[in-house]
C-alpha cells in the first residue's frame, strides 16, 4: 500500500471511540425502548428496555462487532460504508439466526412447509429491519468516532 493512501484515512482516538460507544449505546437503547412502549402507556417498561438495550447494545459492540471492526481497520477498510456494512450484515446474521432456531439446525416444533416459509420470510423480513436500524446506529458511531486527515 502506497503511503499517499493512506494520507486521507479516517482516524480515531480513544476517547472519540469512548463517546461513539456510548451514542450507540443509548440509541440501541432508545430503539429498545420504543419497541417496547410500542403505543402502550407504562413508563416504566419504557425506562427498563432503554436499560437492558444500552446494556445489550455496548455489549454486543464491544464482543461482537469490536473484532471484526478491528480486522477491517487494520486492513484500512475504515471508511463510513464499512461501518454501516458491518453493523448491518452482524445484526442480520445474528437476528435470522435466532428467529429460525439457528437456521433450521436446532431443534423446532414440526410445521408444514408453508407454515417454514411463512417464518423465513418473515424472519427475513425483520432481520433486514433490524439491519438497517444497526446501520444507522453504525454510522452516528463512526461519524463520532472517526475524522477524516486533512
């Protein structure tokens, strides 16, 4: 790689990536929390699903995508699109794979074949939902996180 390439790499410190776990963090639990008042009224469920999805946000970036990040950082795919990518193809994966019991390798009550079908699209459909929520989650962490050299 020539170094003229890597003149205009995006760059990051550790304290912008700090902030920019955070700002994911509190979106993820700001969506888990409009899905869970989902038009209803009780506040309180409201407030423990922003808990549980920052928690479970930060976590999941941190052992899940934070490898992976790593590899395609050092390998300078660092760019705005390889954050959103990233965060969209995980987030698919990871939701297909639990909504159609590992991929239809685990155990499953019997159903016919449309009833499968039924739940792949489905599963499938939602799984692209959520993929573009991680996206966009990925991109306001990389707008945070990263500056491009001037």
């Amino acid at each position: 790689m020539r170094m003229s390439d890597q003149a205009n790499w995006p760059e990051a410190d550790l304290s912008r990536s700090g902030w920019a776990l955070a700002a994911g963090g509190v979106l993820g639990g700001a969506v888990a929390a409009m899905l869970a008042l989902g038009g209803g009224t009780d506040v309180m469920a409201g407030v423990m699903a922003f808990a549980l999805g920052t928690l479970a946000t930060v976590g999941a970036v941190t052992i899940g995508a934070l490898p992976l990040w790593l590899v395609l950082h050092y390998r300078g795919a660092r760019r705005l699109r390889h954050a959103a990518m990233l965060g969209a193809i995980i987030t698919f994966v990871l939701a297909l794979a639990a909504q159609t019991h590992g991929f239809g390798l685990a155990d499953a009550p019997p159903v016919d074949a449309a009833t499968r079908t039924y739940r792949w699209v489905s599963a499938t459909a939602t799984s692209l939902m959520l993929a573009a929520v991680a996206a966009a989650i990925a991109v306001v962490m990389w707008v945070i996180a990263y500056r491009v050299r001037d």
